[in-house]
C-alpha cells in the first residue's frame, strides 16, 4: 500500500489522467443517452458538447502541472458553453477543480480570478439553462447551492496553501535552529579548544621551566656534588611526571564519552594547590614570598583556576625575564566583592613588549592569556614594570557571577 501511494506521489499527472479519464467517459455517456439529446435544443448543441468536454477533461488533466493556463481554459469553455446554449455535462466538475486547484497556489491574481468566477458563474449558468422564472424560489435555490459549491471548493484550495505556507515555515525555522546549532556547537568546541590551549601552555611553560632551571644545576654541581645532582633529578623526573599528569587530563577532555583515567577527570587546580606551586618554584631556586591576607573561603571553579594560573605564569615569566638573584613576591587578598591578587618581581624585569607578544621567542602567550582568562570571569589586569626595578601584575577577580 505504501509503495502504491508513493508511487502516486511520484506521478500526479498520470493520476489527474485517469480521474480525466473517468469524468470523459460519464461524460460521453451523457452525451449518447436520449435524454441529452432531448434537453438539446439543436444537433449543434448536442455535438458541441463534444470539445467542450474533450476541454474540461484536459483542464483536469493539466491543472497541476499548468494551472493559470488550465484556468484560463475552463474559463474559455464554460464560456462556449453559455454561449451556444450547451447543458451541464459531468465534465463541468472540472470547474470545481481548477477552482480548488489555483486556490491552493501562491499566485494571487488567480486566486482571486477563481473567486470572483466563483461568485459570477454560477448566477450565469441559472439565468441562461434555468427555465423557471429568474426570481422563482427555485432558481434562487439553485443558484445558492452552486455558488457555495464553488465557495467552498475555493476555501478548502486556500485553506490548503495556507497549511503548505505554515508547514514550509516550520520546516525553515527548523532548519534554521539546527544551522544555529550547529554553530553555536563550532563556537563551543573552538572556545573549548582554546581553553585547553592555554591550560597546555599554562602547564608546559611553567614545568618545562623548572626542568631546565633543576637540569642546569644538576650539571653545574654534577661532579662536585653528586647528592645535589641526584636531587635535582628527582625534581626533574617528578616535575615532568605531574606534568605528563595534567596533560593526560587536558587531552582527555577531547575525547567524546571516555573518561580520564580513574573514571574521572582529575580536579581542576585552584587557590588551594598555590602553596605547592610555590613550593616546587622555590625548590628550583626562585625565593618567594607568598602570604594570604582575608579570610579564605570557597571560590568559583572559574576564579579558583584563573587565580592559579596567573600565578603560574607570573612566577613562569620572572624565572625567564627576571634574570640572576631574582626574587618574588605573591599576594592574594580576600575581599567582600572580589579576589585582589598581586605577583611581582626585584629584578631587572623586561619590556612590557615582550610579555604582550608571549616572549622574547613569542611562542608563549604571555599578557595576552592572562587578560584572555581574567576577561571569561568579567576581573581587571594591571601589569607593567616597576618602579626600581621588576615587573608587577595585579589582578582583580569578583567573586560575583563568576562561574
């Protein structure tokens, strides 16, 4: 059943055909049966029914594919019709369908000619075949029941363009939100993908540093001091296994449906891992002062990591551009609105340059990443060189609507 209406589907003309079909036969039969030769008036009449009909079977058979010009058709032989005096045959249904038809297309001015013929024909055809009085209660009768005949042929043809407009309205619009979707997914997964960019730079950069600084001093004392070299071994191997450790877990974020090892991503890093950040830099040989100042509290996630990472590359950038004997200071002030955090350095500091284009090498990401992750949590950024001396960044984070 289901292959026949699709075929059907495939082939509406063919199906307008045979229905033309159907309605030239009833017609024919008409035509040869006595009574319609009695109503004639003429054996021209009765012969003129011929293409008349032959006219309206085609207008069935075309309506779909031509339907202004089968219109325009049907219009020419109900004319002819009048004109010579022909009585309704079967094939004036086809009135009917081309009514239907043009109504239910998007061209006006056809369906608004199909309106008015609506209206008009049918007191046409009582005046010219009705032999009763034009006023009698009987024509009256007739010409409302073919007038609502054609009327409402008309409103179920708009009717359905209407469904069709409503129906292709909803197809765009849904069409339109799953482009809007697919958008709004490309934006996420770039956006999410830059987060993980920096969060890879972030730990890179700031390891990686550390390995180096740990690895020149353990061949600087290597023969003077095997016990101090094998110390800064350690530090090596367990600063690049944490290392290793974060990237597993940043990788990890890009794999659809599976987990980190575990079964479970590891923690985001948040104000409570400074204190070992800070230790790890000092056991490379950096001094830091780092103190709490406020009463500590829960955070976000979104300000518990920017803090962090700001941190991180504050104390990153001082062991690159500080040079020797450089020391550092960290600040992190709680306040009632917002996170204050203050990093700066005694040394010979740098260009502001250098840190906006990520470093004399420019691989880094330098100011740029941390006004980058400051902005996502709506803070400020204050950085430059100081006085006497150094570089100093300070950073404001509220601690309101961020997430």
């Amino acid at each position: 059943m289901n292959r026949l209406y699709e075929f059907l589907r495939r082939h509406p003309t063919g199906v307008d055909a045979s229905w033309a079909l159907v309605l030239l036969m009833f017609s024919a039969l008409w035509l040869l049966s006595s009574e319609a030769a009695m109503q004639a008036d003429s054996e021209l009449e009765h012969l003129a029914g011929i293409p008349v009909s032959l006219a309206l079977c085609t207008v069935v058979t075309l309506r779909r594919r031509y339907p202004q010009p089968m219109l325009l058709l049907a219009t020419a032989a109900g004319l002819a019709q009048l004109a010579v005096g022909i009585l309704v045959v079967p094939a004036n249904f086809a009135l009917l369908v081309i009514v239907f038809t043009v109504a239910s297309r998007t061209v006006r001015w056809a369906s608004r000619y199909a309106l008015v013929a609506s209206l008009v024909a049918p007191t046409l055809a009582t005046l010219r075949f009705s032999e009763t009085e034009p006023g009698s209660l009987e024509a009256v009768f007739a010409t409302v029941f073919l007038t609502v005949c054609f009327l409402l042929a008309w409103v179920l043809g708009d009717s359905l363009r209407t469904r069709r407009a409503y129906y292709a309205q909803l197809e765009e619009r849904a069409a339109r939100l799953e482009k809007e979707r697919e958008a709004q997914s490309k934006v996420a997964v770039a956006a999410e993908r830059a987060r993980i960019a920096r969060e890879l730079h972030d730990v890179v950069a700031h390891n990686v540093s550390v390995m180096v600084v740990q690895a020149d001093g353990a061949a600087y004392v290597l023969d003077s001091s095997p016990e101090q070299a094998k110390q800064a071994l350690e530090t090596i191997s367990g600063t690049g296994r944490q290392a290793l450790a974060e990237m597993r877990r940043l990788l990890g974020v890009l794999r659809t449906g599976e987990a980190a090892e575990g079964g479970e991503y590891v923690p985001q890093p948040g104000v409570e891992q400074l204190a070992d950040l800070i230790e790890q830099v000092r056991g490379a040989g950096l001094p830091v002062d780092f103190k709490i100042e406020g009463t500590p509290r829960p955070l976000p996630s979104g300000v518990e990591l920017t803090a962090y990472r700001i941190v991180q590359e504050a104390l990153t950038n001082t062991r690159k551009h500080g040079g020797p004997d450089v020391g550092a200071t960290v600040r992190l002030t709680y306040g009632d609105q917002e996170l204050a955090l203050l990093a700066e350095d005694d040394g010979r500091g740098s260009q502001q340059q250098l840190y906006e284009d990520g470093g004399a090498d420019r691989q880094g990401h330098g100011l740029i990443g941390m006004r980058e992750r400051i902005g996502m949590v709506g803070g400020s950024l204050k950085a430059g060189p100081r006085p006497g001396g150094g570089f100093r960044i300070s950073a404001a984070l509220p601690l309101r609507g961020a997430d």
